[in-house]
C-alpha cells in the first residue's frame, strides 16, 4: 500500500465503503500521476500558484468549528519558497480575525487555487507558522503586495494534489 493509500481517515474509508468509491478512491490515489509524494509540490505547481489572483483558504478552531475565506492579490502573491513551504501576506481586516484566531488554536490549514478557465484546481493541505515578528516580516518586504502586510501565514505543506476537475466545467458554462 502506498502512503497515499494511508492518507484516508477512518471516516474517509467509512464513506468509501458506505457509498461504493472504494475502489475507485484507491485507484485514483494509487495512480501512477497521484501516487507521487503528496507531501510536495509537483512539477507545475509552484507557476500555477504563483500565477492565481486569488484562493480560497480553510481553517478551523480547537474545536473543529470551520471558517472559509477568500485571500486575494496580484498574480504572485502567494510565494512558493520551496516544493514544501509557501506562503501569503496577512493584512489588516475587519478585525475580527477569525483566520488568525483559528490558526492560534489550530495551524491546519486548507487552500484552494481555482482556474476556472482553464478548469484546473490544486489543493493544499498543510501546517502554518504566523510571523509577525519584524524581523521575520523584513525578509518578506521585497516580494509584491507584502508591504503592507501585519504577518505573513508560511504553510508547510503536507498534501498536495490536482483537485477533481469533474463539475468545475458547468461552473464556467454558467456564468
């Protein structure tokens, strides 16, 4: 079994077996395209990140209480350091640091990169480290749209894959 394989939680494996994906889901994690070390990026990745205006980002409390938020900014925001770390400038908001808060309580983090024209999707699991210390900002300062930012969200990455495609195609059809 690969250690993709493993990555299925004991209710992931409920719902396969319950609603017949079973094998389908070990297929597909299995694939010779998938079954590569999901805890990297791919080749292709980093220029698809790099290049999105926006992404959508998840995140949850101590408790499993979810947010979903929208991060934005000039193609480039998000900066790929490596095939394991990204990250993306913070900024003064409402306020209400929901994000922020969870991150505190929990640093699970889950982002998704859209194209919808091109109906390509990356999923990004992983783990955050909140710098807002001044000197941890300084390092950051010289890429685009970091200027103004209060702290910078660095995720190490735990999974990483090509998200199923399948229906974005009826979201570009119907706008």
């Amino acid at each position: 079994m690969s250690h993709n394989a493993q990555r299925f939680t004991p209710g992931q494996r409920r719902a396969q077996e319950k609603y017949g994906t079973s094998d389908r889901a070990r297929a597909l994690i299995d694939h010779p395209v998938y079954s590569q070390d999901t805890r990297r990026l791919w080749p292709g990745f980093a220029e698809f990140i790099r290049s999105r205006p926006f992404f959508f980002l998840a995140s949850a409390d101590a408790e499993g209480h979810c947010q979903c938020n929208y991060r934005g900014g000039e193609p480039g925001f998000v900066v790929v350091e490596d095939d394991r770390h990204l990250c993306f400038p913070d900024f003064d908001g409402n306020g209400l640091l929901h994000t922020i808060g969870n991150f505190m309580e929990n640093p699970q983090v889950g982002l998704l990169f859209i194209d919808f024209e091109k109906g390509k999707r990356i999923k990004v699991n992983g783990r955050v480290s909140i710098l807002d210390a001044p000197q941890e900002l300084a390092a950051y300062r010289q890429h685009p749209g970091y200027r103004e930012a209060l702290r910078v969200i660095r995720v190490e990455v735990e999974y990483a894959v090509i998200n199923c495609p399948q229906y974005l195609d009826r979201a570009v059809k119907n706008r």
